[in-house]
C-alpha cells in the first residue's frame, strides 16, 4: 500500500504513531528554516512538517516540489504549535522521515482551491484538475449519497431496479431525440432515450409492479443552466395504484433524503392544482418561501380613462411589504427589469400606501385615492406597503408578474436556499393547443391518462380535459414529475386520435405498447425526478453542472475530449451517410 491512512483522517490520538501518507502537494509555505506542505487527497488535507536543522537533505527535497506533485511520505504525527480551527486535522501535522515523488506535475492551468482563479471554460476544458477542488468532489459525494439513500428507501419497499435499452427507436417525446446510425442495418437508425417512458410501461404489463432506475437521458435541446443534453432522471412506475398512492410514495422518498443527508424534517406537502398555481403565483412551479401571491384587479380599474388598463384583458398586482419607501430610482430599476427582453412587459405601475396613510402612485391623475384604496383594501396592503401593478394578456402578464414577484423576492432576502419549501402541483391540462397549427400536443406526453370524469370532453372541448399528473416542486424548481398512465388501449387510440395521430402513425411508433395493452395491462403510474437538479438543490447550486462529473458547456460541447467532433470518412461509407456540404455563412 502507497499509504496507511488517508489526508483526512489523523487526530490528536494518533499523535506519536508512525503513518505513510500520498496525494498531491496542494500548497507549499517556506519560513526560516522550515519548509510546510499541505497535502491534499479526496478525504481532506494534513500539514507535513520539514526541519532543515533535523535534516537538511529531505528539507532540501521538499522545496524542490512543485504544486499538484504527486508524493508519499512517511513520518510521525505530532501535535501542531500553531493549530488550524478550519480543517479537522488542523491540531496535528507529520514529522517527515521519508519523502518520495511518484508524479511530478506541470503548473496546474488555474489554482485548485475552493475559490480558484479558472473561468467556466477553463475548468470544464481541466475538469480532471477541476474535480480535484473539495467544492466540486463535495458535490459529487452528495450525489453518492442521494442515489444510495434513493436505492435503499426504494428497495425496502419492493422497486426492483431494471436496466432499459440506451438503443431504441425514435418516438415524439417533446424534444429532438439523437439518432445513431446502424452500420448492420443502412438506411436506419436507433435513437437515444429521451426517457425510459414505454419500457418501463411494459414491465407493468410484464407484472414488474414496482419498478426504479437511475438512468441515462438525452434531448438534443438549446441549453441553459438548468440543461444538459444527457442527463440522469430517478425513473419509477407502480402498478395498481392511484394518483394519491404515488404522492405518498414519493413524497416518502424526498422527505427520507432530506432526513438522511440534510438531517431535516419535512411536514406534509401543500398540494396545488395548476389553475391555481397560475392564478396565484404565474407559474407551474410556485417558490412558496414567501407570500406575495397575486390579487386581480382589473374589474376595479376599468373606465377611468387608462387605456393601458381598459384595453387589457388582466389587471392583477403584488404586494411588497415594507417597500413604500423604494426611491424612485428602485422603482425605475423594477420598470427597467420587467422592459427586459426575457421578461417582456410594456411597463410597471405602482401605488405606494405609505406609513402616514396617504398614497401616492404613476396612476395618480386617472385614479382617485379613494379608487387606489380600494386597489390597497382587496390586496390586503398596510401601511409602508407598496403594490406593483402589471396588465395585458392573461398568461403572458401572469409569467410576466411571476418573474417581478421573484426578482423582488430576492431582493428582499426571501429566498434563502437553506429554507426548504416542497409542494405538489396537480391537475395540469392534458393538452395544449398550438394555435398556428391548429391541433393539441400532450402537455406531458400521451400516455398521460385525463381524469376520468372528463373523458367525454375528449370529444367536446378537448383543452378543458385535465390530466392525472402531478409536479413535484422545491423552491420554485420543478424537481419531479409523473402521471397515472392510460392502461386501456382504446382510450389510447382515443388519445392519439385527438392528437392528431393517423391510425398508421400510432401503429407504426407506438404499436408494440398498443398491443402490450391488449394483453391484461394493469393500472400503473409513475413519476421520474431530475436526479441532477435534485442534487443542485441540496447542494445550494443554481446550475446542475457541478453536479456532473463531466458535464457539456451551453453549446453541448465537451471541450475537454473535445466532442463532438468529426469522423473519417471510411466511418461515413460504412455506415451509408453522405454529409451535406455545409454552406459557410
């Protein structure tokens, strides 16, 4: 063995005993004449100790290292003069007795501490080097121990876990699916999984009920922060159950990891249905830390001769506490942040109630204050309060609002990532229409069953049919989400009818599943959590990149290995492509 204990491990305990260290030289400080490394492995790092007066060669030795050298050392612990509170082993160091190279190493690109001096790019082009910081491998170990956790909660109850093909055919999902060419069969290609939705639909027909996989997914999306075109999700299904069996269910795993890792208990979650969720709050997936819901009050605007509101179909307003006071420079910068092209409004109107009594707004000379009181009275505002007041169409105004309700959340200091706050959203639409094309889409996908009582709005208004899904969301990011299935293969042929599907499209991309439903499917659900934003919530991330290994950049590039990247053209023959030439710009 290189080493008989690890970086992180020695104590004032083990003062005296004689131990074999190895890892890589993370700092080296030079005082008189002393000479101290901090040697660093994945478990933490320990001080090694050079005396020139003890014994000037190895002292010698060890001012010729270089950052990020790999070596061994042998030595005695001893306990340190000058402690250090910030590392568990900052009460002892080793007294070196032996010192050994195994690596040298060129200067590290940026400095592998938690605040390095490396750019985004830097690091993912390094993120060998990257991974070697604790902030990054924390992260990763975090990960462990979520799927682990996630592993034994669903094992003790029955999931067994199923491998499903990475190889499969291309069926709409929502996004693009990556094809691979079959070199065996020319002409045709498999595609990557957007998820493993129709397998693990077919293992309830096979009788596996209780099914779990952490498994591998591709969408070839635009990225964000939040993407990544491959990704992990938890994936689960249950056979015999309803929506409110799967809600426990899983709600009993999110609640056991906040316990087992964070050491947090969770009360019961508030469910919402969606309706409310955009009437409330503008969004399907509601940051409930903090209140600030939205009031509508378009009916007591209309006919004083603003046109902004006369002529808009929603009128609705938040309630910022204590900010009657925002100068009218703040008040500009809100203005300006909802005229962003992300956010897209027109303008912003305020009413400041302030602590006097008295109000004060932009709308001032078309409305009365006892018309603006009112505004204040149904928005249950008090005194220092301050109303921001967006209009126009319905659900573009809504999204637009919920976004001016986040930013003032955190500015004001309502959104602290150690405050945890889940809920489930349920009652989505089945479907969504598409008005230039004149036809519905499955809002999750269409194997989504609709609540029964409104099957017979498949055929007489086919937008107002809700569905049996469900969203599992944590500060205002969705985390999970799932659905009771359709089991019954003319209710599915109904659902692909509706959709748009000729019976020979059905057949042809969902036919083996139409047929497995022949064959005594029984009534199954499921759910599948993003694992990577799962961890980036526990973690206190806003992005999930550092929760993978190897993540792309926003261009789905791999800079590191440099992928993807092109293929000789024997590899092209082989396969019977031929690649467009491609016109330069």
């Amino acid at each position: 063995m290189y080493r008989s204990k690890t970086c992180g491990e020695l104590r004032l305990t083990d003062v005296n005993s004689e131990v074999t260290l190895a890892g890589w030289v993370s700092k080296i400080r030079k005082m008189g004449g002393m000479t101290f490394i901090d040697l660093r492995d994945r478990y933490g790092i320990t001080q090694l100790s050079f005396n020139q007066e003890v014994n000037n060669n190895l002292c010698e030795q060890a001012n010729k290292l270089g950052r990020e050298w790999v070596i061994q050392v042998n030595g005695i612990v001893k306990e340190r003069s000058s402690k250090n509170s910030n590392i568990p082993t900052g009460d002892i160091e080793i007294i070196a007795t032996e010192l050994t190279v195994l690596n040298a190493s060129k200067t590290p690109p940026f400095t592998i501490e938690t605040e390095t001096d490396g750019g985004d790019e830097l690091r993912m082009k390094y993120r060998y080097l990257d991974l070697r910081r604790s902030v990054v491998r924390q992260n990763l170990e975090l990960r462990h121990k979520m799927t682990f956790e996630t592993r034994r909660y669903l094992d003790e109850r029955n999931f067994l876990e199923v491998e499903t093909p990475v190889l499969i055919g291309s069926t709409p999902e929502g996004a693009r699916d990556f094809i691979v060419p079959s070199r065996m069969n020319q002409g045709e290609f498999y595609a990557l999984p957007q998820s493993p939705q129709l397998f693990k639909q077919l293992l309830m027909v096979s009788g596996f009920d209780r099914y779990f996989q952490i498994v591998k997914c591709f969408r070839d999306e635009d990225l964000r922060a939040d993407r990544q075109p491959e990704f992990t999700q938890i994936d689960c299904e249950m056979s015999f159950v309803n929506q409110e069996d799967v809600l426990n269910m899983f709600e009993g795993l999110t609640k056991h990891l906040f316990k087992n890792i964070k050491n947090i208990e969770l009360p019961d979650f508030p469910r919402i249905s969606y309706a409310d969720a955009m009437k409330l709050y503008g969004s399907d997936k509601p940051d409930i830390r903090f209140g600030m819901t939205f009031t509508e009050i378009k009916d007591l605007t209309t006919g004083q001769g603003f046109g902004v509101f006369d002529d808009a179909e929603y009128v609705a307003a938040i309630c910022a506490e204590g900010c009657a006071s925002y100068t009218r420079k703040q008040v500009d910068e809100l203005t300006d942040f909802v005229k962003r092209p992300q956010v897209g409004a027109k303008g912003l109107i305020y009413v400041r109630y302030n602590e006097d009594g008295t109000v004060k707004s932009s709308v001032d000379k078309f409305y009365s204050e006892e018309i603006l009181k009112t505004w204040i009275e149904r928005c249950d505002a008090k005194p220092g309060d301050l109303l921001l007041v967006l209009a126009g169409e319905t659900e573009k105004t809504q999204k637009q609002l919920n976004e001016l309700r986040l930013e003032m959340g955190n500015r004001l200091g309502l959104r602290d990532k150690n405050d945890y706050k889940c809920l489930w959203v349920v009652d989505f639409p089945l479907l969504e229409k598409d008005e230039e094309l004149g036809r519905f889409f499955a809002k999750h996908h269409p194997f989504t069953s609709p609540k029964p009582e409104d099957i017979p709005l498949l055929d007489s208004d086919p937008g107002a049919v809700r569905a049996n899904a469900y969203d599992m969301v944590i500060n205002g990011v969705e985390i999970g989400g799932g659905s009771i299935r359709i089991h019954d293969s003319q209710l599915q042929q109904k659902m692909f009818s509706v959709l748009g599907f000729s019976e020979e499209q059905a057949e042809s991309q969902f036919g083996f599943l139409m047929n497995a439903f022949k064959y005594g499917a029984p009534p199954h659900g499921g759910i599948a959590f993003g694992l990577d934003r799962f961890v980036s919530i526990f973690a206190g991330l806003d992005s999930i990149r550092d929760t993978i290994a190897f993540p792309k950049n926003t261009a789905g590039r791999d800079v590191m290995i440099d992928a993807p990247s092109k293929v000789a053209l024997e590899q092209l023959d082989e396969l019977g492509i031929m690649l467009k030439p491609i016109e330069s710009k």
